[in-house]
C-alpha cells in the first residue's frame, strides 16, 4: 500500500515537473520569436516578460501545493496559458514566414520559347542542328545572351537579329530561319494582334532566365524619410516574378512624418519612352522586359525617384475581398461589366467576385481606362483602410495564407517589421490623397511592334505636371 502511494505521488512530482518545463519552454521559444522579429517597442515587450515571469511563478507555485483543488487549478491554469502562447506564436511565425516570402523581388524570370512552323518537320531541338534562329535584338538586358549560351551548348546554330515580333513571324514564314526565340509575354502580345500566325507556330523548347534588378534608387528609413512604391499589376496565372505586361501601374507616394499618402495612377496605354529608345511604347509593354524596365520608364517620366516597387497579382483580389469581410464603394455610374455583372449608381456592397469584375472594366464605362484607372484607385483606397484596422485580426492567417505567391517586392523584410512596429507603437492616421494621368486616345507604332499602329493614349502633358507637382509636395 505504501509503495503504491509512494509511486502516485513520485508520479504527481513528475507530473508537475513536465507541466513546468513546457510552460517554461513555451515562454522561451515565445520571447525569443518576439526578440527576433521586433515587432512590439521594447518597453511593452520587457513589460510583457516581467508579467509573464510572474504569472509563470504564481503558476508554479499552484502546480506545487499541498492542496489538491490548488494543484488543479494551476494545472489548468498552466493548459490554458501555454495555448494562448501557441496561439500567438502561430501568428508571429506566419507573419515572420509571409515575409520572408514576399521579400525576393530582387531577381525577374524570362521564359524564352523556341519556336518551329506546325507543317515543318521539326519536332525538337536537335533538328534544328546547323540552322539559324531568328532573335528579338532590342532585348535591353542579357538574358538572350544567356538563352544563346544554353543552345549552344545542345547545338550549332547562327542568328539572325530583328526588330520585333512581327519581323520574327515574317522572317520564319518567308523561311529565312527555320525557328525564332520569342519570351512569353511577346507571345501573348502576337496572339491578341495576330491570332492566325500564332496558331501556326508551335513550341518545342523552352528556357527560363532569372536576371537581377538593378539600380534601383537607394532604399530609405520609411519611417522618417519620404518614399515611393511602384504598384506593378498582372493578370497571370503564372510565376509572379515573371516579365508580363503590366495592366495596373500605379506609384504609391508616402510621407511617413505628415502621414500623407499619393496615389499616382498611370494609364496601362500610355503612349511614352521605353529602354531609353527613340520609340515610344505603351507603359504596359514595359513589363515584357522585366519590372525594372517599366520603374525607369515611370521614374523618366514623372522625374521621381522609385525606391521600392510590389509586383502583384490580381487575380488574388477575390480572396483578399472575401476575407475582409467585402468592401464598401461608391459608385460613380450605373454599368455592366462584359462578363455581366451589373453595378448601380451610389454606395455598393461588392464582394470578391464582383471587386474583379469592377476594377477591370473598362469597354462599358463613359470615360473607358480613365474610369477603370478611378475604380481602381478607390478600391485600392478602401483596402488600405479596411487592412489597418484592427478588426482584420480575425482573419489574419487566411489573409497571408492567401496573399502568399501573389505579390514580390523588394523591399527587405526589416523594414517592413520597422514599419509595423512604429504602427503598433503610435498609430497614424494616414490621409490618402489620389491623382491620375489623363490622355487622348491614338493609334501609333511602338517599341514592341513596330510594323502595326496599335491603340495607345497620347500624354495630357498639363496632368504629368500636375502629377509632379502633387508629388514633390507630398515629398517636402
């Protein structure tokens, strides 16, 4: 009998013991992820340890009573502390993972296709042995160095240089190569103007490039210093780092010290310079040639320096909306969208769906992408308010969860933690301010296709310096 009561009660030491340690443990493993990741003032976070220790020790002595209902409730007590640690912990590991993923927009990938004529007999790309290729020589950066390198390491081939795409399909259907190099955004671009000679193309090998961006303007204390993000929007299923043309361009202007906000918002066809060439472009085409091309062709254009940019994906808007809980808008004009989703006159209720549909309209508005370019900027005004509130803890983890693979950026993940930490510190009440760039519809030849006059809109030169001046404003 005495060695059974014995053995109980070495069990209950034990017992005790183990519940300490982890709770214990827990602690550690909690106040080092907060050291790490120095998020919270040190004051609150020193204040939180000293608390922390003492309930610890209140804990233990609980857990090692003499009386029984003390015991229990210590042990429960303890239970109840170490989930709501878990729980915690769960958020700042999210946070600390998120970021980490979203920071590793310092490189662009370029997927390269080589491509044949279908009623060639020409299946791979050893047929194409002692053959010349057609290549694309406006290509700016070197990754059609590095694509040529690659083949010629699987075969012996010449090259023969063009001005565009449209020269390319000339030059393989007048049969002067027998296959052209062309990226992948190059082939969206010829299927929208020449559906036909893209269907008699058919691919049989590809390469991916990963180029750095470079020279981007020196990175800045966010929290003191002025500072401008370069919105860059894709409607793509693929890679986000990916050159793609870039459907939404806006420059996000923030003065941290008068807690002002500008919205600079940029026509996708605006009819401007590219690659320091003599032709213009549609902004939009800017993105084929890697995100930093489209940087300095705003920067060129608005006179600004563009310290970070966040390559987006907006296809991901459905979710993001969804999980806000929807969001609030007034609408300007009573519209269809082509995909028929109607939207009233006056203040709306949209959700995930229906958010898509409305920021990408643009055929069934009055003033076509200016309307767009407006819808866009209020949707973006209303998410930036609805995601600094502090109802959004509710759906934290599924908000990253979902913004994961959606948008890169650049900018390293310290500063974002430093940004954070001065919001927890002393909340801003931020005051978002918009402009928008205005133009006149044309159809001009362009950089990207130079032998076929595509819609673009010719500048309004009085809004590019209204837009400047907003800026430089904001800025001093």
């Amino acid at each position: 009998m005495n060695e059974t009561r014995e053995t109980a009660k070495k069990k209950k030491r034990k017992f005790k013991k183990i519940i300490t340690l982890i709770l214990l443990i827990t602690l550690l493993i909690f106040f080092s992820t907060i050291f790490y990741i120095n998020i919270i003032p040190i004051f609150y976070t020193v204040l939180l340890l000293i608390l922390c220790l003492f309930l610890t020790f209140g804990i233990a002595l609980l857990n090692f009573s003499k009386k029984r209902i003390l015991r229990l409730a210590g042990y429960l007590i303890s239970v109840l502390f170490i989930a709501i640690i878990i729980f915690i912990e769960i958020y700042l590991f999210n946070t600390l993972g998120f970021l980490f993923n979203v920071t590793d927009g310092d490189y662009t990938l370029k997927t390269y296709n080589v491509l044949v004529l279908k009623d060639r007999n020409t299946n791979e790309l050893a047929d194409l042995d002692n053959k010349k290729i057609g290549i694309n020589e406006t290509v700016t950066d070197n990754s059609l160095e590095k694509v040529q390198k690659k083949l010629n390491k699987k075969i012996d081939v010449q090259y023969k240089g063009c001005d565009d795409s449209q020269a390319l399909v000339k030059a393989i259907i007048s049969e002067e190569v027998s296959a052209i190099i062309l990226e992948s955004s190059e082939m969206n671009l010829l299927k929208e103007q020449d559906k036909d000679k893209y269907e008699s193309l058919d691919c049989i090998y590809q390469i991916e490039i990963k180029n750095d961006i470079t020279d981007l303007k020196a990175a800045v204390n966010i929290n003191k210093e002025p500072f401008s993000i370069y919105i860059s929007g894709i409607d793509t299923y693929g890679k986000i780092n990916s050159s793609s043309r870039s459907d939404v361009n806006m420059v996000v202007t923030v003065n941290p010290k008068e807690e002002k906000i500008l919205i600079t918002w940029l026509p996708r066809d605006y009819y401007i310079s590219i690659n320091n060439s003599s032709y213009k472009d549609k902004l939009t085409h800017a993105g084929i040639y890697g995100v930093d091309s489209s940087i300095y062709a705003v920067e060129n254009l608005l006179d600004l320096d563009i310290n970070y940019y966040v390559k987006v994906n907006f296809t991901s808007i459905i979710e993001i909306v969804d999980l806000l809980g929807g969001i609030t808008i007034y609408n300007e004009e009573e519209f269809t969208s082509v995909d028929g989703v109607y939207f009233e006159k006056g203040n709306i209720n949209l959700n995930g769906y229906e958010t898509l549909h409305y920021v990408r309209e643009r055929k069934n508005l009055s003033g076509g992408d200016l309307s767009r370019g407006a819808n866009q900027i209020k949707v973006l005004k209303t998410l930036i308010n609805k995601a600094m509130s502090p109802s959004i803890i509710k759906t934290y983890n599924k908000l990253l969860n979902s913004l994961n693979g959606a948008f890169v950026t650049n900018m390293n993940h310290t500063t974002m933690l430093g940004f954070i930490r001065k919001e927890i510190q002393s909340p801003r009440n931020w005051q978002i301010d918009s402009t928008m760039l205005q133009g006149t519809n044309s159809y001009e030849y362009t950089y990207t296709y130079k032998n076929h006059a595509l819609y673009v809109m010719v500048p309004n030169e009085d809004s590019i310096i209204e837009a400047k001046n907003k800026i430089n404003e904001l800025k001093n």
